[in-house]
C-alpha cells in the first residue's frame, strides 16, 4: 500500500471536521467567514489572533472546530488547555480514537513520552481482531509520526488475526520509509511465495535503497529459504537480480536455468536474462543461457529467438576481442546457416543485418552485404522501423562501395517517411556525415546546424562537434583543404580500414604544414589505438590533448576517455577519479558531467544515492 491511501485518510478526515462545521449551530455563513478568517491568519503565522478566533468558535458548543482550535493551541504550545479539551472529548466520545492520539501527540509535544506510549501502547492491546480496526488505527498512527507504533499496530494484527502475511503491503510501505532494510528483507521473503507477480516491484523498491553490502545480506537471507523452499520460483528469480547486481554472472544464469528446468517453462526468461549479459558484455554466460533455450528444441518457443541471438551474442564476443580471418570466416558461416536453416521473413531481418553489417565492415564484402539488405528490405511483412534502419544501412554500404548518390537517395527516403522522429534525426546525421565525407562541407555544416537541437542527446552532441569542427576550420581556410583530406581518414575509419586512416592522418602535416587539425589528429589516432587495444599508446595522445588543446573541441573527451582507460583498462584507479574529477571542476559544460560525476564518487566509495 502506497502512501497516498494514507494520505487520503487524513484529507478526507479533514473535509469531514470542515462540513460539521459548516452545517453546526449558529449563524452559517458569519461562522463560515471567521473559520477562513482563522485559517488566513494561521497561514501568514499569526497564530495568537487565529487562537482567538477558534476559541471563540469551539466554546460556541460547536464541537467540529475542535481539530482546527486543538492543533492552533499544540502550535503555540499552550499544551494544558490542548490537554484539557481532548480530555473533555475523550470522556465524551470514548469509543473515538482520533482523541486518544491527540492526547498522545500533545503528551509527546510536552516531552512526556512515558504518557504518549502508554496511550498508543494501550490502544494496541485493546485493538479488535478485525482487518478494518486495525487498517485504521494503524494509518492514524502513520498520519501522526508514529511509524514505530504503526508498524507495531500491523503487527499485532497478524497475531490476531493469525495470518503472517496480513498487511504487508502496509508494512512494505513503512519499512521503506524507514529504511529498515532487514526488515524490509524479511517481510518480502515472507511475501513474495504467494505474490509472485510483485517481484518486479520488489526489485525496484529494493535497488532505491540497497548499497553493495546490502545485496549480500539478502543473498545470504534467499540461500536459507531456498534451502528449506527449493522449489518456490519468487526466491530463485530475486536470487538471480541480486547475481546480477553483484556481476555474478556465471552464477545468474545457473540459477536461471535451474529454475526454468524446475518449472519446466518457456525460455523467455533466460532470453531475457541472456540480452542483460549481453549488454553487460558476459558473452560466455549469454552463450551458455542461449545454448540451453536451443538444445530444448525446435518446439521451443523461444527456439528461433534464441538461436538468433546465440549467433548473435558470438559475434559481439568475437569481434569485441581479438580475432583472426578465420574467426570471421566462421562467424560469417554461422549467420548463413541460420538464414539457411530458417529462412528469410520478419523474424530473421535482424540475422540478415547483423551479417551485413560483418560482411560491410569486418570481411569488407560490399557487393555480398548490398544484396543481402536489399533483400533484407524486401521481405513482406516488416516493420516500418526495421525497414527504416535497412535502409539506413544499406546507405552506409551504398557509400562505402563508391555509391554516394544511391546512399543519399535512401537517407533522404527515411526522412521523409519518418518524420518528427529520432530515425529521421540519424538518417539527416548519416547525410550530413556523407556530404562531410565527400567533401561537401558548407552543406554538411548547414544541416549540422540544424542537429545541434536534435532530441537525442548522442546526435545532438555528434552534430555538434563535426560542425565546430568544418567551422573552425573554414574559418582559417576557406578552401577546407586538409579538412578534406582529414574527412578521407574519418571515411577510412567509418569503414573499419585503420591502417588506411593512419596513413592519410600522417599525410595531412606533410600536405598541409601549419594546418588547424591538430587535437582533431590526435584524437583519431586515440581512437584507432583503443581499437587495436593500444592503450598506452592511446593515453599518450590523450593526454597532448589534455595538455596542450586543452581549450580545444576534444579536450573534455580526451579527458574523460582518459578517466575511463585507467578505471578499465590501465587499472590506476587513482588517476582515473583524477581525470574524472577534472572534469568536474575544469569543464562543467561538458556531456560527460553528470558520468564523471558518478564515476567519482563510486571510486571514492561513496554510498549509492549520496
């Protein structure tokens, strides 16, 4: 139960006390005007003249000013007369509890708490047996502060009731506010076996709080009741989320298929699990979960799905490290059976980019990876946006293979048919990048022009760089000479040909000595190295940026790109929370603010949410 219900409580509690009094004895409308007279000087914190006010109103014997002149007296801590009125009204209404914890409330405002839990206490221990009694003395107390009394209200209720998992949604809601982790624990493993379908709201409630700690504490807390339960599904999928906050992958996808082979269900929950591991880049573990969902067989709902994405998590696992020809070659062979096996049709669109894709820009076959999209966008029944980004990449082969004006003609189709998108935002990207990389530069600036205001951020921020860049430099030299030639390169490194980009970015000095494009040459030579897993190298250029263009368009990149090789890949943790700090402190503008931020604090070893 969310907060709101309690909320809810009070304010209709609130409009019931101002009805009363609208409808009570004495002259309506003079009365109606004096209570707003009151609340106008509560309000502005006038509270003596509003005392006034309500006094008058509640010695009229109008009971139903009660509320409003007892909480203007707790305000002004005249606690005796507070004290004495509640009195009266319990005396007269015993069988209300809204009296009893008004008097409890003022007992704790006048510092004697012994009183205020002797109230509440009291007030617990005569609670009926009945769901409703105790529903509503509990939200009182909640209403009031009192979370520790609530708390102990619903759980005096499950023993009344006898029942165990009688108000957890209320108790849920309580221990969250108060952080209670262990018992927040505890109380969904007691929840969680007869309500599966709160996991996912479990999970959520949970990761807001949790710190690395924490996730051990309830792992250890789920190894015991799968020890006593090792059959009930809610722990062995929560287990699952915590290996996987803790990067336990291997572990993760063994409980899963545990639990699938347990349950005897479809494979949509390890294909599921599979696509995280693949994000997370555990290949391995997606491999093994996805090799699983295909030996159950071709009736398998998930089969085609799975071996799909098997193929697919293979070829990220290869192409993401070090490879051979023959690593291609068998990957390539891969994708052929599977279209083999399974045909050409919607489900199998994606196989037929993927293998594109490697044919374009890994082995180089254009004429293969051309027909191939071709294809891929003819076949019936496809989605709008798959066909958009068939196109999309069919345009890049068509450029790549010499083709500019065939490359253009598709970009511009996906503009036009989607329109107001973030499609159409990458495909006026792509013809911007084209018209750039055949040397068309004042164009390629004015539609970069128009992308700074892209809604994606990552468009926004290419359009952004590649227009500063063709400005800066044409504002040096009109005739955009080396840019050109630098354009050739980035060409050469859009298509994954490093040692081509290599040899035209050293060409460009000698070509053109004194030219502007420094930062800019150096960055790329960055990108090919960390690319070949040349880190060292890649950090030596880095840093000239750093410290010599450090007001340049690549510094804030070089910097973080920095922080980000010694964290991962360098493994100097200290020089990283360096680099990431300078971006804080040195480039606050930057995009890479709010990441470098984070990533600060984490190796700092703040808490989450700190």
């Amino acid at each position: 139960m969310e907060n709101g219900i309690f909320e809810r409580m009070d304010k209709l509690r609130t409009l019931i006390y101002i009805a009363l009094a609208m409808l009570c004895s004495g002259p309506l409308y003079a009365q109606n005007n004096e209570l707003k007279l009151a609340q106008q000087y509560s309000a502005n914190g006038e509270l003596q003249k509003a005392s006034e006010i309500y006094q008058k109103l509640y010695k009229q014997e109008n009971e139903a000013y009660y509320p409003f002149y007892v909480n203007n007296l707790i305000a002004l801590k005249i606690f005796d007369e507070a004290e004495n009125i509640t009195k009266k009204m319990l005396k007269k209404y015993p069988d209300e509890s809204d009296y009893p914890l008004k008097l409890a409330v003022i007992y704790t405002q006048k510092g004697d708490t012994d009183k205020a839990n002797g109230i509440y206490n009291d007030m617990i221990s005569k609670m009926p047996a009945e769901p409703g009694a105790v529903s509503m003395l509990g939200m009182q107390l909640y209403q009031s502060g009192n979370m520790e009394y609530a708390i102990k209200t619903f759980r005096q209720g499950r023993k009344l009731l006898n029942n165990n998992i009688a108000f957890s949604h209320e108790l849920i809601t309580l221990y969250r506010y108060n952080r209670d982790k262990a018992a927040l624990i505890d109380e969904y493993m007691n929840f969680l076996p007869q309500n599966p379908g709160y996991t996912s709201q479990a999970k959520n409630t949970l990761s807001a709080l949790f710190e690395d700690a924490d996730y051990d504490v309830l792992k250890a807390a789920l190894f015991k009741r799968i020890q006593k339960d090792p059959g009930q599904a809610a722990y062995i999928d929560l287990l699952t989320w915590v290996l996987l906050q803790q990067k336990e992958y291997d572990q993760a996808i063994n409980q899963a298929i545990a639990l699938n082979r347990r349950g005897d269900t479809d494979g949509e929950s390890i294909v599921e699990l599979c696509r995280i591991l693949v994000e997370n880049k555990a290949y391995d573990e997606a491999i093994r979960g996805y090799d699983y969902i295909v030996a159950k067989g071709q009736n398998e709902r998930w089969f085609i799905t799975a071996k799909i994405e098997l193929t697919d998590a293979k070829s990220q696992k290869i192409t993401s490290g070090s490879y051979t020809p023959a690593d291609l070659a068998s990957l390539e062979q891969d994708y052929k059976d599977l279209l083999t096996q399974f045909g050409q049709s919607p489900a199998t669109v994606f196989a037929m980019k993927r293998l594109a894709n490697l044919q374009a820009f890994k082995l180089h076959k254009l004429n293969e990876a051309q027909r191939l999209l071709q294809q891929a966008i003819a076949v019936p029944g496809i989605n709008a946006q798959t066909l958009a980004t068939c196109k999309l990449d069919l345009g890049d082969v068509y450029l790549l293979n010499g083709k500019p004006w065939e490359a253009t003609l598709l970009y511009s189709q996906v503009e036009k048919d989607k329109t107001d998108s973030e499609t159409e935002q990458e495909a006026k990207l792509r013809n911007a990048k084209l018209a750039y990389y055949t040397g068309d530069l004042d164009y390629a600036k004015g539609q970069l022009s128009i992308l700074k205001a892209a809604t994606s951020k990552l468009i926004a921020n290419d359009a952004l760089n590649l227009q500063l860049l063709i400005s800066d430099y044409l504002a040096n030299d009109s005739t955009g000479a080396a840019l050109k030639m630098y354009a050739r390169a980035d060409m050469h490194l859009f298509a994954n040909q490093p040692e081509r980009a290599i040899r035209t970015l050293d060409s460009i000095d000698v070509k053109y000595p004194g030219n502007s494009l420094g930062d800019d040459i150096l960055m790329a030579r960055a990108r090919i190295m960390i690319a070949k897993k040349d880190y060292a190298g890649a950090s030596a250029n880095l840093k000239t940026i750093a410290n010599t263009h450090s007001t340049s368009l690549w510094a804030d990149d070089a910097v973080f790109i920095l922080g980000d090789l010694y964290e991962n890949n360098l493994n100097n943790k200290e020089l990283a929370k360096t680099y990431y700090q300078k971006i804080v402190t040195d480039y606050p503008g930057s995009l890479w603010l709010n990441e470098a931020r984070k990533r600060f604090r984490v190796l700092r070893g703040d808490s989450q949410g700190t």
